[in-house]
C-alpha cells in the first residue's frame, strides 16, 4: 500500500480538496483549513492558524480578491466535477491572494498547501519509478 509512505493521513489528503478556490466559501473550508495548519506546523505557527482563518473570512466576504479570472474558473467548474479546471491552473487562481498584502498568512499558508498536493504527486511517481 504506498499510502503508508507518506507523511499525511487519508483526512489530511480529502481536506485537500478545500483548496480548491471555488470552495473558499463553503461552510466545511475553515475546518480544512484548520486541519491542514495543524499539519503545516513548521510551515504555520499555531498562534497563527486563528489569523490565517481571520484571512480566510476576509476572502470570504470579498472574493473580488481573486480577480476577473476567479469568475470564469467558478463558471467552469461544474458542482459535481471532481476535476480541477484544465485551462486554468489552481496556483494561478491563487496567486492574486499570495502576492496581496492582505492576506500574508493565507497567504503563507496557500502555498505550503499547494506544494503538499504537487510533492505528493510527485513522491508517488517517484515511488513507482523506483518500484518498476
């Protein structure tokens, strides 16, 4: 099971899906969010997970943030797609919130976020090709 050479468990891995920016406003993403900090704790401090979830509600209430192409992400997505935008890449979508000064710590914790989704795919590819 190749499950058992990664560092994060099977909840870590589906609170993931939260960062998905179409779900900034779903009622589950600040528990995610959350959850995912708890994770990240030499990433995110845990004095500051309370700042990066005030971000968060930030966003929340103003996801004009994101940018003109925000919208068009959101209208490509259909509700009950499980597949990520091909034509728009989800850092991308996040990068108006990463460069924004006012949301440092969202920021922060974004792109610590992102980089668990890409070095997981990575390390299982690389398992795989040290398996064949």
């Amino acid at each position: 099971n190749i499950q058992r050479y990664f560092p994060l468990d099977n909840s870590i891995l589906a609170y993931l899906v939260y960062i998905d920016p179409k779900l900034v406003d779903n009622e589950k993403t600040e528990d995610a969010f959350r959850k995912i900090c708890g994770k990240m704790s030499d990433f995110i401090k845990t004095e500051e997970v309370d700042e990066v979830i005030s971000e968060l509600r930030m966003l929340q209430l103003k996801t004009s943030d994101f940018g003109e192409n925000y919208l068009e992400y959101c209208k490509q997505r259909s509700n009950d797609s499980l597949l990520f935008n091909q034509t728009e890449r989800i850092d991308k979508i996040w990068t108006p919130i990463i460069k924004n000064p006012k949301y440092p710590l969202l920021g922060k914790f974004i792109k610590g976020a992102l980089s668990f989704i890409h070095s997981t795919a990575f390390v299982e590819g690389s398992i795989k090709d040290i398996r064949n």
